[in-house]
C-alpha cells in the first residue's frame, strides 16, 4: 500500500510487549531511494538517542487506527547500538545494527550510498529542463517494500493548488549542496501530468495514467520483470 511519510509521521509504534512511541521521520539511501530506517521519537523513555528501526522489523500497518506493529521487544530495543541524537549514522554504527539484530545489509561493498532525511530533503526545489517547477512537498512510500514511489511536488508558485507525482527512476541527478532535484522534463509536460490531490488517488490506474503521460513503464511490470527473471 502507498502511504504519504508525512501520514506515517506520529503513527504509534507498537512492539511485541508495548507501546514504544512514535514515528518521526525516515532515512533514507540516495542510490535506491529506498527507506532503510524509521526514526522514533520514545518521549522520555530513550532520550538523547536516536532509535532507529529497520523496515525488515516491521510487521505491518494500520492505517484505520494509524499504528505500526513491530517485531521486537522493548529490551531488544534498549539495548541496541546507540546513537546520539546530534550524530550521523556512520557506516560503523550501520555494521554493529545490522549485526546486532542480525539482518541483511542493504549494500554489498561496491556502491556507496549516503542516508537522508524525508524531513531535510523535504523543501529541495524541483529543476525541470527549463527551468524551476515547484519544490518536494513529501514522498509516497510503498509499506511493502519500503521504496520511495514518488515524490510529491509542489507547483504553487507556478499553478496555483497543483501538486504533481515525480518517481525518483526519473530524476536525473541531485545536488545535496545546493538542495535541488534535477529532472530530464519539461516544465509544460509536468504541468499537463495527471493532478494529484490526495491519497485516495493513488489507485493503479492512476498510476498507470501518470506512467503513460510520461511514456515510461511501471515500477510494477520491472519488479514482476525481475521476479520471473530470478526464477
């Protein structure tokens, strides 16, 4: 299922014996734009740390009473690796988490990606071929496999109360200094793609309907592409 980062923002975590706080953010890989941790906020309970917790820990999502199962226990928790709130995740403390809960790593020695924040990279101004078109308001995220789907754009100061969907397959590059995301398109183009209101849009023949505006293929039929080819 789609879901927009800022309505998964404050849903409740609910591990295996409990309530252990709620969502406040996402990191996320600049190479797969792929959530790799959701950042907890514990109230009281683990301050001055930053919890992180892997999507292969997660159980499921409710969005009718806005929670997210967890397959850990409080103490699993607790006695993760710790994190400072005012530190980076470095590629050390990623080895001691993964190892810790003994999960597969995402990367593989050979690429290097850097985690992001949703709440940082919320803002980036959009670059179309020829010039600005609005700036990310949020991300679509896939609750089954974690990928980033889309990223939300806001156009007010070009069409007034339009936001439009732009899939990280299609951007071009990004320049973390200067906070912008570059795609290969034109502004008029963007500007005659399917409208996007809300989430109750997020249908696949909404999708399908954008894919096609932008003559490119699904992420679905990829994935589908890839299964029958691993098989």
């Amino acid at each position: 299922m789609l879901n927009e980062a800022k309505t998964l923002k404050n849903y409740e975590l609910q591990s295996l014996d409990g309530k252990i706080g709620k969502v406040n953010e996402f990191y996320f890989d600049d190479h797969y734009w792929t959530i790799r941790y959701m950042i907890a906020d514990t109230g009281n309970w683990l301050t001055g740390r930053q919890i992180l917790i892997s999507p292969h820990s997660l159980i499921a999502v409710n969005k009718e009473e806005e929670y997210i199962s967890i397959n850990l226990t409080k103490k699993q928790i607790e006695d993760s690796p710790s994190l400072d709130n005012d530190m980076p995740v470095s590629q050390q403390f990623e080895e001691s988490f993964f190892g810790y809960y003994e999960l597969p790593k995402y990367w593989d020695g050979q690429d290097d990606p850097h985690l992001r924040s949703t709440y940082d990279v919320s803002a980036y101004e959009i670059q179309a071929t020829d010039g600005t078109i609005g700036h990310v308001e949020d991300f679509i995220i896939d609750d089954e496999t974690w990928a980033i789907r889309y990223l939300i754009v806001d156009t007010r100061n070009w069409w007034p109360g339009k936001k439009v969907l732009v899939s990280p397959q299609w951007i071009e590059s990004v320049s973390w200094n200067e906070t912008k995301v570059f795609v290969n398109l034109l502004r008029e183009t963007i500007k005659q793609s399917p409208e996007y209101t809300e989430a109750s849009l997020l249908t696949r023949d909404y999708e399908t309907g954008l894919h096609r505006h932008y003559n490119r293929q699904g992420y679905w039929d990829d994935e589908l592409a890839a299964k029958e080819h691993s098989r």
